[in-house]
C-alpha cells in the first residue's frame, strides 16, 4: 500500500531582485552597493547577457569599487583575469578572478589551467558566460542577468542604452549579496 505524504513540500524559487539601469551611471551605483558587501570575499558570482549587455562594464565598476587601480582589460581571450582588490572591509588584498568562458569549449581545460582550485580558493570569482562550464563550475552564490533594452533606443547602437537587471541569490551568501543591493537607492 502506497501513502501520500501529509505534507508537500512546494520548491521555493530563490530571493530574487528585479530592477533597471537607465544608464551606465545606474551600472556604477549597483557596483558600488555591491562593492560594499563583505560577502563579496568569497563569493561567485555567474553573469549573464548576450554581448554588449554590459557585464564587463558592471565588472569594472565593481572592481573600481573594491579599490583595484590600473588598466582592468576584458579576459575574453585570457579567458582568467587575476586582480588584487583593496576593499575598506577586508584588512589585506582581496584576490579577484574575473573569467569570460565565451571561448571555453573543452572541459579539459577547466584542469589544465588550475580553475578548480582558483573556485575552491579565497576571493571573489566574477564569472562571464558561465553556462559554457556549468558542468565543472562549482556552486554559483548568485546570478544576475543583464538585458539591454532596445526598445529605449529603436535602432541606436548606444552602449548607454537601458537595461533590465535581475539578480537571484541562490546561497546564504547570495542572499547577503541581495540584501546589500536591495537599498531605498536600489533602480
């Protein structure tokens, strides 16, 4: 004889925060919220956008805010860019890794160039085109989608151009994430 559970347990979808940039100074202060969360120390963050969608744009601004100077260069042929970041809230360097895996097409080289031990490190790993190692990337403590909105410039070119913003926690470290963007200054 076979019993129903009395109880059902309904999956909860991850604390999610939706928002807008109507422009790159909008990029500047969502960075800089996040650039203020300790959590940041250990975190990994996967963004995800078609090209030009803005998530170089959002890594520099991130990476100005936790205090990293000189040139910060897209990893898009590097496909790993290392970064010593001097946040107010860490008493040392705070190592970053900002990796595009756009190019990334055989896992091998996920063993090869020492990735799993870079996620299993200290530090922050900011993460382009995460979808192309989805399957030997670690956990992910949150994910944030950019979407340009084309609509704002019918037919301009324009990197300023709007987007739409959505950043899902999916750890206690992706919920703190969350929480640090969710201000009254929040778009």
């Amino acid at each position: 004889m076979t019993t129903s559970p009395i109880v059902e347990s309904v999956p909860s979808s991850p604390p999610t925060w939706q928002g807008r940039w109507a422009d790159e100074a909008d990029t500047q202060a969502f960075a800089q919220r996040l650039a203020a969360s300790a959590a940041l120390g250990h975190a990994t963050l996967a963004l995800h956008g078609d090209l030009g969608a803005g998530k170089t744009t959002l890594v520099r601004h991130l990476l100005r805010g936790l205090g990293v100077s000189g040139r910060i260069k897209s990893p898009t042929y590097a496909v790993v860019e290392p970064h010593s970041a001097q946040p107010a809230w860490n008493v040392g360097p705070l190592p970053v890794w900002h990796f595009d895996f756009y190019r990334f097409n055989d896992p091998r080289e996920w063993e090869d160039a020492g990735f799993r031990d870079i996620f299993a490190s200290p530090g922050l790993k900011l993460v382009e085109w995460p979808e192309k190692a989805a399957a030997v990337m670690g956990p992910i403590d949150a994910e944030l989608w950019l979407q340009t909105d084309d609509s704002a410039n019918a037919g301009d070119s324009d990197s300023d151009a709007p987007r739409e913003v959505t950043l899902r926690a999916h750890t206690p470290t992706g919920r703190t994430l969350l929480a640090a963007v969710q201000s009254p200054h929040a778009a």
